[in-house]
C-alpha cells in the first residue's frame, strides 16, 4: 500500500480524473482527499463514491477563510460524519493581507474545537503561522494532526515532532536541500508521504501531480535515510492507517 495523505482530487481536471483514479486502484493507494470549503468536500465526495482507498476530509482552507467566517453554521451538520479535518490552518506567508488574519484564526479555531469534541485528525497547512498553529493545537488539545508540506522554522518543527504529529513529505524532496533535511529529521513512525495533487509538482515543474509519483518520493526518502524502501512503505501505510484509525486492510 502507499500512502497520499495530502490531495485534491476536485482540482484535477476531468480528462484527469479517470487516470488518477486508476493509479489509486493499481498502485493501492490509501488517498487523503482534502477539501477547501463545502463544494469542494461534495465534489470529493461525489469523486470517492464507494471506493474505500479514499477518504474525504471536511475543511476550509485559510485562502478561502474569510468567505466562511460568517457561514460556519452550514458546515455543522457535515461535521460528526468526517473522518478527518483538511484542509484547514493559517497561512500568513502567501496571504499578503493581514486584515484577514482574523477570520483565519476563527475558522481554524471552528475546526480545532471540532476536532476536540469528536476526537477527529486534523490535516494542517502552516505556512508562516508554525508557532501560532503550535500554539492553537496545544490550547485545543489535539492528539492527531497531520503536518502537511512543512517547510517553516527548525523550533517549531522540533515541538510539533515532539507531541507526536505526522509529517507529510511530498514532490519538493526531489528538488530542495532544506525539505532533504527535514526529511531526514522526521521519526519513522511520524511519516507520511503526498502529492498534493494535481499542483504541488505543478508549482514545481509546470507538470501536474498523479499518485505514481509517490513512488519517486518513497525512493528518494529511502535514499535519504538509509532505510529499506519496503520497510519505509509499510512503515508509512502503518502510520496512515493508525492515525485514521482504520484497518491494517482495506
């Protein structure tokens, strides 16, 4: 099994989606498919259907944070039957406008609270907010969060690998020295592998991302750390399935 703990398959085009779907069902991939607000967690939901490879996340991501601080009341009745949270979090380092920090703080402190009450994982995007973010899941209590494409300061990631988080370790392991590093740094049984898909290697290369390449990111991690290719894979499908709370076998 292989493992893509961070990806929007409603993002893919639908010329895409077919083969994306088949790679999801050739290579066994247990898919995270994280949404950006409620349309989008339907369209994932309409895209998963029944396959049990996929599961759906309920979120709203911080780009689109102030557009949902006053309709947080239309996502309640989608809560209880998420498995996880994702996309949620703050940015403050691609959102130039600070006026909308607040409405950030307030949708991601929605979720987090949420996540406290029905004891659900949380998949984070952190960028430039890591110490706040650090903050907010320690005042709320969290126990499973998934860490997805860090990329920020050495302190805060210490503490968030310090309190158990799993980390996401993507396409730009291919390209950057400094996610090289982290990667190395990151506990085997805290790993996790993505995609981001389809525009975490188009950010990179102009190419969009499908699921076989996580196999190019298992084999670079392996490089990376010295570690067996196959014990890396099973290690990652453990943790995946034990932060999800699933089954050893789908």
């Amino acid at each position: 099994m292989l493992v893509d703990a961070h990806t929007h398959l409603d993002h893919y085009e639908p010329g895409q989606l077919p083969e994306v779907l088949a790679e999801i069902d050739r290579l066994d991939v247990l898919t995270l498919a994280n949404s950006l607000h409620l349309d989008s967690y339907r369209r994932n939901l309409e895209i998963a259907r029944d396959n049990p490879r996929i599961v759906v996340g309920l979120g709203v991501h911080p780009w689109h944070a102030a557009a949902w601080v006053e309709r947080l009341a239309e996502l309640e009745p989608y809560l209880a039957a998420a498995p996880f949270f994702g996309e949620i979090g703050l940015d403050f380092h691609w959102v130039e406008e600070p006026a909308t920090y607040p409405a950030q703080r307030e949708v991601f402190d929605f979720f987090l609270a949420a996540a406290r009450e029905l004891d659900r994982p949380v998949n984070l995007h952190t960028k430039g907010a890591e110490a706040e973010i650090l903050a907010r899941l320690d005042h709320f209590g969290i126990r499973r969060a998934i860490i997805h494409w860090y990329s920020g300061p050495l302190d805060p990631f210490t503490a968030l690998v310090e309190r158990g988080y799993a980390f996401t370790v993507g396409v730009e392991v291919l390209h950057s020295d400094a996610i090289r590093e982290l990667a190395r740094r990151i506990p085997l049984d805290q790993l996790l592998t993505e995609t981001d898909g389809p525009t975490g290697l188009a950010w990179l290369t102009g190419e969009p991302g499908y699921p076989h390449h996580l196999v190019d990111v298992l084999a670079e991690l392996a490089r990376l750390r010295g570690e067996r290719e196959e014990i890396l894979q099973e290690a990652v499908a453990q943790n995946a399935q034990r932060l999800l709370g699933l089954s050893a076998h789908l």
